[in-house]
C-alpha cells in the first residue's frame, strides 16, 4: 500500500461537530443502499405480479440460485478470469501505445495537423464495426477480443493525452528552460507528470468503454468470458444466468474503477484535480 | 550555521541592454532602450501597465529577441514568476532541489537544500505540494529556487502583486534579510510604487508604449526600509510625479 500512502497528508479540516460528521458518514452508505433495495423490491413485485412473462423476467432468488450454481460449477469464475485477462492486455497494449502517441502528437503541432483526423475518424467508429474483420484476421480466442478492446481504448486514450500536452501551461516549459531541463528529461520531468492527472482521468474513462465493448466483443468469437456466458445463457433460454452475470459485470466494473481511482490520489497528482 | 560553498558573494555579472528596440507585429513596444544593471544593485523597473517591463526581463533572459540592439548578459539567470511558477506535482523540496541541478555533491546539495530551508523559515512543509500552501509561501519558496545553488542575477517580475496587501509588505522585508544573506544582482518588475521606494537602490520609471527611461531614479537609504520612513516617501512622491499620477490625481 505504499503506493497510494506513501505521504500522510494533513487530515481535511472538519467544520462541523463530529456528530453531524458520523450522520453524513451514515448517510453516505444509508441513501445508496436505499435506492438499491428499491429496486430490488421493484423488481422482485414486477416478478411476483407477472407484469412480464416468468420466461423472460427471472427473479431475484432464481438469479441468485443460478450466481451459486455458475459459481460452484466453477464456470463463473473461468469467465471472470478470462474477461479480466482480455481487458488487461488489451488495454495495457493501447495505454502503452496511446499515451506515447498523444505526448508526441501534443508537442508536434505538423504531426497534429497531420493525424488529428484520422484519429477523430477511428474514435467515432464504434468498436464493434471491426468485428467481422476481427474475426477473420485473428480467428477465435483472446486475440479478436484484444484487439477490439485496443481499438476501443487508444484513440480516446491518444486524444485525451494529446490534448492535455496542448494546453499545459506556457510557465511550467518556461520554468524548465530556466533550470536546464531538455530532451528526455524534458519529457518525463515536466511534461508527462503534467498531464498525468488528466491521463487517469483518460484512463478511467477508455477503461470504462473497454469493459463495455468486452461484453459485445465476447459475444462473438470466444468460448469463454462475461460476455459469452451472457450470449450461451440466452441460447440455452436461462436468462436468470443472464441476469447474474449482468450483476457480475456491472460489480467487477465499479469495482475496477475504484481501483483507478486510487490512482488519482497519489499525492504527486491530487494538484490536478483541487483547482 | 554551515557555510561551505553557499554562494554568499556575488561574482561578476553584467547585464546590460543597448539601443534595444522591439515591435510585435507593426506595434513598437521597446524603441531605443538602454539600460544596464551593475553587479549585486537592486534595480526596480515601473511603468504603466502594458508599457513593456515583462517584455524587458524577457528580452533579458534571453527568452525572446529583441529587433535591433545588442543585449549582454554574464552570470546565471533565474526568473521569480508572478504566480504558479512551481511544479505542482513536485514537493517544496523537490521544487527548490531544481536550483540545485548544477551541484554535483550529492551531500553538499542536501546541506544547501537545509539552509535554504532555515533562510526561508518553511522547514516544517519540506514535503507539502505547493497546493498546499498560501501564496506567501509558494513565493518564499520560488525565491529559496531561484537563490539555490549558482544563480547570480534574479530577475523578478511582479512576484507579490498576487499577494494579499500585509503578506506583500512582509515578502519586502522578507526579501531584503534573503538578499543579506545571498547577495544577488536584482531587475525587479512591478506596478507597485511603494515597493519601489522600499527595495531599489535604482528605479527606473518607463513611459507609456513604446517605452523609454523617463526618469532613473538613486535611493541610498540603508535596507530595510520603513514604509513611512522619510526617503521612501520622497521616493514614492517623485515617482508618482513622474508617472503623471499624482498631478492627475490632484487636479
Ligand atoms: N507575445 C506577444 N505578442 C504580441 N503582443 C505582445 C506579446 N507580449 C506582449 N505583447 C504586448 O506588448 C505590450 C507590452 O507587454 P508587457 O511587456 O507584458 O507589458 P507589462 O509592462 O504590463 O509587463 C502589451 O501591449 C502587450 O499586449
Ligand atoms: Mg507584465
């Protein structure tokens, strides 16, 4: 953990008596698991009342029996597992690449004007256009899926970073040639520590489009993952397995970003989110 | 209190500016412009707003070039910004160790980076990002940077005029008891006609676009000064007399 509390920061000063302080904290877990068990309720008397056929509105117990029984088969988490691997790599390979991309194309304005808008091109074609080509070039297995995820992520990932190298501040590269900073120094001493709190910004976000696309690209061309296990519960007419793997994807996903979100609170780039 | 190679004695620096003119498209800015600072003077530098003065340390740097005129410079130069001039994502040791780039000891930087500490009186925000301080102290801790390791020639443009009144009455104080301790040759920039008179031992007061030298202007008076201390207020009289201010402001 000493990567996220390497400093003690100074505790945020408390206006309020600690009492006020303990209700807010309760209320910040109460309201949420509120809403929550409304819609819980909501859904389990949509079910009850047969508002939709039983077939295709399966309800809360039916898709928790089905978690146990994905999960004791052990199939549950071999999707997990191979969801997880995918996003993964196919997202370390676009961070890898697109971080680098978007530093140079921000400090080369030819390079901008050259590229800028191929990029906006790739960035709105959705993902899942390249996936008759996926298939065919990279048959069935992790590949197709990586690459989907890659396409997905770098674009937003390059433009983000690009666009944060263009509007760093004049006086931090003033600042630099003042003290002798140039080259590579340059790079990874002032300009990349610049835009890094917008780079885990960008991060979360491609993140955020790469667990979405995982589903979709899973659907096709995989024998495992989230997404397939979605696409073979409907085939086999077991939505209340649908159902649970929908919770487990959209649990896995918040908990992911959490995790992100950590990030954003190294010490060396809260400046960029208190202005 | 440790002594070592701390750079307590001015050396030789030389800056000077020579028949310097300089337009920005068709509009002249600078026309004609001599000026030269000698080594270890406070030299303050007032003008009306838009005249030119931040366009003058930039031309004195080296960061622009100028039309036509010769500019001479000898000794390290380190620019004290108005405001944000730290890295944010630096600590306020991290911050002031950049001044200390050129010393290759890795010992005797760290017993400069401590008496730079003890000079600006902040060793309890060693390792506090500059967010986390008042303006005041982010500007001690520009100065503690721009005064590290082998600077010879500050030059500072409006460094306080972000600053709150009283914490910019003490930055003056606060800079004349650094400047004891580690005299430098000073080009100080500023709008504020009261920090004139309290830190220069030269003003020079500009005219409006282009500028020229309308006045030069010796204070002796020893430092610090009182800011009701009777050569400041002369001082302050003939500036304000030779801005136009005062006449306008009378009539
Ligand atoms: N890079 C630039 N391009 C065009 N005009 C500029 C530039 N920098 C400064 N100016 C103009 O030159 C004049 C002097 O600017 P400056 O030196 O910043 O004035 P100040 O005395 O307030 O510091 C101003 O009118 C300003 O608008
Ligand atoms: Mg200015």
């Amino acid at each position: 953990m000493t990567l996220f509390n390497s400093r003690k920061l100074p505790a945020p000063v408390q206006n309020r008596p600690s009492g006020a302080y303990k209700t807010s904290r309760w209320r910040m877990f109460l309201l949420p698991f509120s809403v929550f068990l409304g819609a819980l309720f909501t859904w389990y008397f949509l079910v009850r009342f047969n508002v939709f056929p039983s077939y295709a509105m399966p309800g809360p117990g039916a898709v928790a029996s089905s978690f146990v029984e994905d999960f004791k088969s052990g199939s549950l988490l071999n999707d997990i597992v191979a969801s997880l691997w995918r996003v993964a790599v196919g997202f370390v390979i676009s961070a890898v690449l697109g971080i680098p991309a978007g530093l140079w194309l921000g400090q080369h304005l030819t390079g901008r004007q050259a590229f800028l808008p191929m990029l906006n091109f790739f960035r709105f074609l959705s993902p899942l256009a390249w996936i008759p080509f996926a298939i065919l070039w990279f048959h069935i297995g992790d590949k197709p899926a990586v690459f989907l995820i890659f396409m997905a992520t770098f674009f937003p990932l390059a433009l983000a970073t690009m666009s944060a190298v263009a509007t760093i501040p004049a006086i931090y590269f003033r600042v630099a040639k003042d003290y002798n900073y140039k080259g590579v120094e340059l790079l990874t001493k002032v300009t990349f520590p610049a835009v890094l709190p917008q780079v885990i910004t960008a991060l979360r976000v491609s993140y955020g489009i790469a667990w979405v696309v995982i589903v979709a690209a899973e659907m096709v061309g995989c024998q495992d993952g989230l997404g397939y296990g979605i696409w073979e519960a409907r085939n086999g007419l077991r939505l209340d397995s649908a159902a649970c793997y929908m919770v487990v994807i959209g649990l896995l996903g918040m908990g992911i970003d959490r995790f992100l979100l950590q990030f954003s609170k190294l010490p060396n780039v809260r400046w960029g989110y208190e202005r | 209190m440790y002594a070592g190679d701390m750079k307590d004695k001015i050396q030789n620096s030389r800056l000077t500016l020579q028949d310097v003119s300089l337009s920005f498209g068709t509009m002249p800015v600078l026309q004609n412009l001599s000026l030269s600072v000698n080594s270890g003077e406070f030299a303050v530098i007032v003008g009306p707003s838009g005249c030119g003065k931040t366009t003058i340390l930039n031309l004195l740097s080296g960061h622009i070039q100028p039309g036509s005129g010769a500019i001479h410079r000898e000794g390290v130069i380190r620019t004290v910004y108005q405001k944000d001039g730290l890295f944010p994502w630096l600590t306020v040791s991290q911050n002031i160790s950049m001044g200390l780039r050129s010393v290759s000891d890795a010992q005797q930087r760290e017993e400069e980076l401590q008496s730079l500490f003890e000079l600006i009186h902040l060793e309890d925000f060693k390792n506090h990002y500059p967010h986390e301080l008042s303006g005041g102290m982010r500007q001690r801790v520009e100065l503690a940077r721009a005064l590290a390791g082998n600077s010879d020639i500050l030059l500072m443009d409006e460094p306080f005029s972000a600053l709150d009144y009283q914490t910019r009455l003490r930055m003056r104080y606060e800079l004349v008891r650094l400047l004891e301790k580690r005299p430098r040759t000073v080009i100080f920039v500023t709008h504020d006609i009261e920090e004139a008179a309290q830190l220069a031992d030269r003003v020079l007061v500009l005219s409006k676009r282009p500028a020229t030298i309308l006045k030069e202007l010796e204070i002796t008076a020893s430092k610090p000064r009182g800011l009701t201390d009777g050569e400041v207020v002369k001082a302050m009289k003939e500036i304000l007399e030779e801005l136009g201010i005062l006449r306008e402001i009378v009539v």
